[in-house]
C-alpha cells in the first residue's frame, strides 16, 4: 500500500521546549505511546525551518520498543527516505 504524502508547515509545534541554545525536546505527551522524549539538536533558525514532519518522525522514533533515555534528531533532520 502506497503511503500518501502532504506538504506539511513549516515550524516547531507548541509543545517544543527549549532545554539549551541548541538542544530542544519534545515531551512524551507530544504523541500517545512515547516511551521517551525526542531531542532536537539544531538552531533556533533550524527549527523554524523543518516541516511538521521531522517533528512526527522524531516522534515516531520515539515509540520504539527498547529505546532509552532520550530519541535524538540532528541538525540536519528531514523526514522521508
């Protein structure tokens, strides 16, 4: 079955934290079955930047049965193949 994709915003969702100048996190409760919150490392100019589905993806990491302590994202985060 073939995925549909939409051109999904640009920016950073509300529940966005930022822990450090470059260091961001989104909290468990950003999606249902989190088992960890999701790390952003990227400036603030970088974030602004993404589209709503590097913030669904790194969410989607952060589901994974066995991961610990933190999913992480880099700067240069994008969502796809």
């Amino acid at each position: 079955m073939e995925e549909e994709h939409h051109q999904q915003p640009a920016g950073p969702p509300q529940e966005l934290k930022q822990i450090s100048e470059v260091v961001w996190e989104l909290p468990i409760s950003f999606k249902k079955g989190m088992r960890v919150p999701a790390r952003i490392i990227a400036t603030k100019e970088l974030i602004d930047g993404m589209d709503a589905g590097v913030f669904n993806q790194i969410s989607n990491v952060a589901t994974l049965p066995g991961i610990t302590k933190y999913a992480y994202c880099m700067p240069d985060g994008h969502w796809g193949f």
